[in-house]
C-alpha cells in the first residue's frame, strides 16, 4: 500500500446509505442496547473512538459525526485474517490519535449495502468520511508507518479543506462514562423491528420481508417498518442479478417494463438515484393501464428507499405527476 495523496477523487454517493440508514436505525440501538460487548475483532462498545457501524448506524455514526472529526471506516470480514489485524492497528491508532479521527470498522457480509455502495473490491479495505464525503483511503495491509502517514494526511485535509479538528478525547474517561449509563430496555415495538433488522443483518431477506409486513399488520403507518419493508424488497430483487445482463437487456427493450424494472433496481442499489428515478419516469411515460400501475408503485417504493425529503426525490415526484396528469 502506498500513501494516498488526499485529493477528493474517487468520493462516494452516499445518499442512498442514508436513507437506509434510516430506516432501521432505532431498532438498532434498541438492540445494542441488549448486547454485552465480547472479545474478537469489533471494536470495544465503551469507546467513542471506535465503533462498528451497521446500515443502520451510518446516518448517525458516520455521517452526523464526520462534520465532528475524519471517520475512518474499515471493511472487515472474519474470514480475512489481515483485515482482523488491520483493525487491532487501527484501534490502537485511533486511541493514540484521541479524538483527531474515529474509527468504524464494517463487517462486509453483515452490510452488503454498505459494501456495494462503497464499492469495497476486498478486504481489508479504508475509506475516510469527512463533511458528508466519502474517498477510499487505501486496499489490503499495511505496516503501521504507512497507515499513520495516512491518518496525518487526512488530518490535514479535514482541517484545511473543511476546518474539521476532532476534539481530543480521553479514551479511558470516556470509556468509564458510558459504561456508567444504564441501559433502558427495548420497548415492544423496538424489538419487532429489531428481530426484521436482525433478519436482514442475517442476509435472511425474505424472512426480513416477513418480519416487516407482521409489524405493519399491526401498525400500517409504522415509518421505520414501510421504509425497512422498502429495502428488503430491493435487496432481495438485486441479489444473485447479473447486472451486466440486466443493463444489456434494459438498453435492447426499452419498452420492455420488467427489464427496466430491474435496472432500476440496480441504478439505485449502485447509487445512480436520479438514472433510477428517471427511467421509471419514462417508463410510466411509454406505458398504460396495469402495466403503468405496475411501474408507478415501483417508483413510488424506491422513493420510500431513499426518503420523501430528498431533493431528488421531490423532482421525480414532480416528473411523474406531470407524466401521469
């Protein structure tokens, strides 16, 4: 691994991870809250320094607090070995640093959206988020000298480009603070959106799809649960998809609704928000009765992926009631 010179190339759309973030977010504290933190290769749960982030803690955990201080996130998987070593470096790292960066570390098979949104090729594998902006840091291992020049020049970035300076942190004191609070237990409601999460961590996707729709039997209005329902239902239809095959066969039949169906499906996952949005526009456009029924409540299920505010989805919205009146 070579030092990476820290230009903003190669940064990252992160707006999709957002809105799934979202979407199953108090759930998961509810269900932190009932984990003892144990030995292995996560980072310890008392420090504010590092913590393992989950679709569900990016929102909070990574973007909130990278207008704070650089978050490093480290991909990790418990079958590669040097990314478990990497992670031990970097937290030693980040409580040396205290407080100039926070870690993150991901565990790739339990956030495959994090992984496909970031674009992870392997791991190990580190990114930085600084002011909302993703840039990949550097692939595969590294000894200790190179991955601190790093840290330094990201450092340096979020401070002149973006005047980011982390507070120092005491990574002892802050550690017997948090564990000095006591935990509040989970409400009903937080622990059946909890075990749909926990299917979804799982990779279960459709006894994720399952779990949601019980909770919305009992609660039809349950934001959390239609927006997690939403992107149970998109994970599931991308998974196995040969996405070279999807696009080619999208591009050959444009009139052809399940083809463009799936791609955008794929536009989305991948981070192409507005591509997704606006082929389903035109589709809409080009069809009539069942078939552009079919293709509005797709649209309007992927506007429930990445959330009603988002200015894009505000101007697809605005696009399709033109199509549509």
């Amino acid at each position: 691994m070579q030092p990476r010179n820290m230009s903003m190339s190669g940064v990252v759309d992160l707006a999709a991870l957002k809105a799934a973030s979202e979407a199953k977010a108090k759930a998961e504290e509810a269900r932190a809250r009932r984990q003892d933190a144990g030995p292995g290769a996560g980072p310890s749960a008392a420090s504010p320094l590092v913590i393992e982030v989950t679709e569900a803690t990016f929102e909070s955990d990574v973007l909130q607090r990278s207008s704070e201080a650089p978050v490093v996130i480290s991909f990790w998987a418990d079958q590669a070995e040097q990314s478990k070593q990497l992670n031990a470096m970097l937290e030693r790292l980040a409580a040396q640093y205290r407080g100039r960066f926070v870690l993150a570390t991901a565990d790739v098979y339990a956030n495959q959206l994090l992984f496909q949104q970031f674009g992870v090729q392997g791991v190990p594998a580190v990114f930085a988020v600084l002011a909302g902006q993703a840039m990949p840091l550097f692939q595969g291992a590294a000894p200790e000298d190179q991955v601190t020049e790093v840290l330094d020049q990201l450092i340096a970035v979020a401070e002149q480009r973006f005047g980011i300076v982390g507070p120092e942190i005491d990574p002892g004191a802050a550690a017997q603070q948090a564990e000095a609070a006591p935990p509040r237990p989970a409400t009903p409601q937080e622990l059946a959106l909890s075990a749909a999460h926990e299917a979804l961590d799982a990779g279960d996707l459709g006894g994720a799809v399952q779990a949601y729709k019980n909770v919305l039997a009992d609660e039809p209005a349950n934001a959390e649960a239609k927006l997690g329902l939403a992107q149970a239902e998109l994970l599931s239809r991308v998974q196995g998809a040969d996405a070279s095959a999807v696009r080619a066969a999208a591009a050959d039949r444009p009139d052809d609704v399940a083809a463009q169906l799936a791609a955008a499906d794929l536009d989305l996952v991948g981070g192409h928000v507005e591509d997704a949005f606006g082929r389903l526009v035109d589709t809409v456009r080009r069809t009539a009765g069942e078939q552009r029924d079919e293709v509005r409540l797709r649209l309007l299920e992927l506007f429930e992926v990445i959330g009603p505010d988002d200015p894009r989805v505000v101007s697809a919205r605005t696009a399709l009631a033109r199509v549509l009146f």
